[in-house]
C-alpha cells in the first residue's frame, strides 16, 4: 500500500507490507520501542511521544503499554546489548528464566519496533539583525531541507513472527524570510512521519485489522 | 553531507555561556539520581558478601571547562551503589553487605567476596565526537575475593550510553546517557554471571589452581 501525501511544505511517502493478521481477542498490549544501538537510540524522543500520543488517540482494540515501564520490568533483556535484532533471536531470549512469565504478567503481546531519525540535509542563505536605540529588526532569508525516515516492525511475541512494517519517508523545506521581523515557515516533516506512520499503524490495531 | 538537526553543539556551548553572568564559571554540577530496576534472572545458589568501599561510594566525574565543553562535576558514586544492590540482589540468593574484603571476620558466612569498582568515567559532547549525541563510557572493574579476603580474580568491563543533545541544557542528555551506559554495563555483568549456573565452584577452583590469581576476564 503507497500513500502519498502533499502539503505546502513537506511530501512523504508511507510504505506498510503486511505479514500476518493480528490476534485482537482477549486484552493484549503493545509497546512501542525505539531501536537502540552503542547505549543510544537514534529515534528522536519527540517522534516516540508523538507516536504513543498519537494511537493512544485511536480507537485502538489494544493497549499501548509504556516503552520505559516495558524496558524496567524485562530489564535487562531489551537494553541495547541485549534486545533481539532478529526474530531468530526472539525464542532465545524467550526462554531465559522468567522472561516470557513477564511478559504474560503485563500483557504485552505485540512490540513495535521504531527507528530511524529526521535530519538536516541542505541548507543556505543568510540572515543579520541589528538593534539600536530606536528599535531593531532582521534582514534575510535561510532555508533549509528536511528528511526524516523512520521504519517500524511490528512482532508478535506469541508466535515470535513478524506480523508486518510501516516506513515512512518525508521531506521538506523550511523558509525563514526576514524583513524587519523572522517569519518562519517550517516543514514539519517529524509530523508528517509520525502521523502517517501511526495512521497505518492502526490499520493492523484496529477493530477492522484484518487482512 | 548530512547536518543533524538544530544548531551546532560549539554554538549552543557559546549561547548558553553568554547567558550567564561573566562572573560564573560556565559549568554544570550533576548528581544521577535515576533507581534501577530489578533484573529478571534465577538467582545464583551462592550467597555472596559485596564490598562497596568509600571510592565507589563518593566517586565525582569532574573536568574543567575547555573550549569545546563546559566544566562538568557528575555524581556518580550513589547511583552505582543502588545499581549494584539491585543486581546483586537479584543475581545471588543471598547477598550480605561487608564493611571490608575479609568477611570471616565479621562472622557472616559467604561464599564469595565481591568489590565493584569504576575505572574510568569518560564523557564526550557533541562538539568534540562532532554528532548529536552525548556520549558516556564508563569503565568497570569487578574483583571477586575470599571469604577471607584473598583476591581471587577480576572482570573488567565497559558501559555505554548516548543521548540526544537539546537546544538549552546539557544535564538532562548527559544524565540520560549516564543511566544508558550504566544499564548496559549491568546488561553485560547479568549475562556473564547468568552464563554459569556453576559460577562459586569456578571461582573455588580457580582459587586453589591459581595461587596468584591474575586470570582476567575483559568485555
């Protein structure tokens, strides 16, 4: 499925591949967790909340359990070193004492895997201010460009199967003219990525989630 | 070439400088206050006495400003010892708090003497790694002794951490990325330790072959 969309200032593109249908009887969870890789995650903070905010608005079938309450009570399976990177991993890291007893215990049964980060690609102009006795101002123009690529995938801790992924692609040029006063105009291509991203998401959550 | 976003880490450094009256210093004062939760493993069938001696306790990062950097004093000693306790209350079945390595004298009956220890604490900034991230190393080192004190052997071993810089304050990334380098340090020790279910026997056998005990175990 290809959704393309276009605004004033930012085109993204979201991808979603389906693998397998959700199980969405009974009272299971999800959680949402950033890939971590050398003790950090590249995922902004400001993506992931705006991601959890974002289903948590949802008529989701499921509940969105919290990243750190998640990382804390399998601590300390799901730290960079030592959450799976693969689902080949995944019935390893199953059967470590108490591991799948915890999971059963908060209910999470699906983990959606988050990655990817928004960057600074290109950018020019200039801009200079001054201000005196009677008064200041700025005079210029800067833009810059913005793509932010994240991916998500979704597995299902149960059956230790990939149930299936959302990528999410935007891009973007900022304007900041300046005559007098700054005016910017930003691409907010985070938001356009998480909101894309979170509203195919909720196409494997949701009520009618089946294939 | 790719930017990360925002403004470069040497401006941000200046911008906050500038800020503040030039009478102060430009520098950051940090305590980690983070807890830490309790791992999920089986415990070990030992019962283990662990040493933290006043190092470890009251031990402070501290660097002078510089260029590229602020002045940082990290606390961090508190926060090792809560770590510590939670792992190694979870790890072995027993665990006994010593006020030294020889636990024979204090009548507590243990089957391995344990004192953690930090190396080293390194802390790197965006300006000078040229990324986004603040990043944190720190540098272990883990002797198992005796019930009566005699050193036994050591496991030396790294944690690292990073977080995103923000635009205003450093304290919130380099606390996080401090806490990230301390759980990760905490993931290697529980699957090393969780390797051998037979843990105190090699520690045993290791003490009667190797009378000078200089076996090491690194990450």
């Amino acid at each position: 499925m290809l959704t393309l969309a276009h605004s004033a200032c930012t085109t993204s593109r979201i991808d979603v591949a389906r693998h397998a249908t959700t199980d969405l009887s009974g009272d299971s969870g999800v959680v949402l967790l950033a890939r971590k890789q050398e003790g950090g995650q590249n995922t902004e903070e400001e993506f992931m909340e705006c991601l959890n905010s974002s289903l948590a608005k949802m008529q989701l079938v499921v509940r969105i359990y919290p990243e750190q309450a998640f990382l804390d009570a399998l601590f300390p399976w799901f730290e960079s070193r030592t959450a799976p990177t693969s689902l080949e991993e995944l019935p390893a890291l199953l059967q470590r004492p108490g591991v799948s007893e915890k999971i059963t215990e908060i209910g999470v049964r699906y983990i959606v895997w988050v990655d990817g980060s928004s960057e600074r690609v290109d950018g020019g102009g200039g801009m200079s201010c001054a201000v005196g006795p009677g008064g200041g101002g700025c005079f210029g123009f800067v833009w810059w460009d913005t793509a932010s690529v994240y991916e998500t995938n979704i597995w299902d801790l149960k059956n230790a199967r990939s149930i299936g992924a959302v990528s999410a692609d935007a891009s973007g040029m900022s304007y900041v003219p300046a005559l007098l006063v700054p005016v910017p105009l930003i691409a907010r291509t985070q938001n356009a990525a998480c909101k894309g991203v979170a509203e195919q998401l909720k196409g494997f959550f949701a009520e009618d989630a089946a294939l | 070439m790719r930017d990360t976003k925002g403004p470069p880490s040497a401006i941000r450094v200046l911008a906050l400088c500038a800020l503040i009256p030039a009478a102060v210093a430009c520098s950051t004062a940090l305590r980690v206050d983070s807890g830490f939760p309790r791992p999920v493993v089986a415990s070990l069938p030992i019962d283990a006495g662990v040493y933290y001696d006043d190092t470890l306790r009251e031990y402070v990062f501290e660097r002078q400003a510089d260029a590229k950097s602020l002045a940082w004093k990290i606390e961090i000693g508190p926060a090792h010892v809560r770590l510590f306790d939670q792992l190694f209350h979870s790890l072995f079945e027993n665990l006994v708090h010593l006020d030294g390595l020889a636990a024979g004298n204090t009548g507590k009956s243990v089957g391995v003497v344990i004192k953690p220890s930090i190396d080293e604490y390194a802390l790197h900034a965006p300006s000078g790694t040229s990324s986004a991230f603040y990043e944190v190393e720190i540098r272990y080192r883990l002797a198992f002794h005796s019930p009566g004190g005699e050193f036994i052997k050591h496991w030396s071993y790294t944690g690292r951490g990073r977080s995103r810089s923000t635009l205003f304050g450093s304290d919130e990334p380099v606390q996080k990325a401090t806490v990230a380098a301390m759980r990760d340090a905490a993931a290697w020790l529980v699957i090393e330790l969780t390797k051998h279910t037979d843990f105190h026997t090699l520690l045993q056998a290791q003490q009667n072959e190797n009378e000078n005990g200089k076996d090491n175990h690194d990450s």
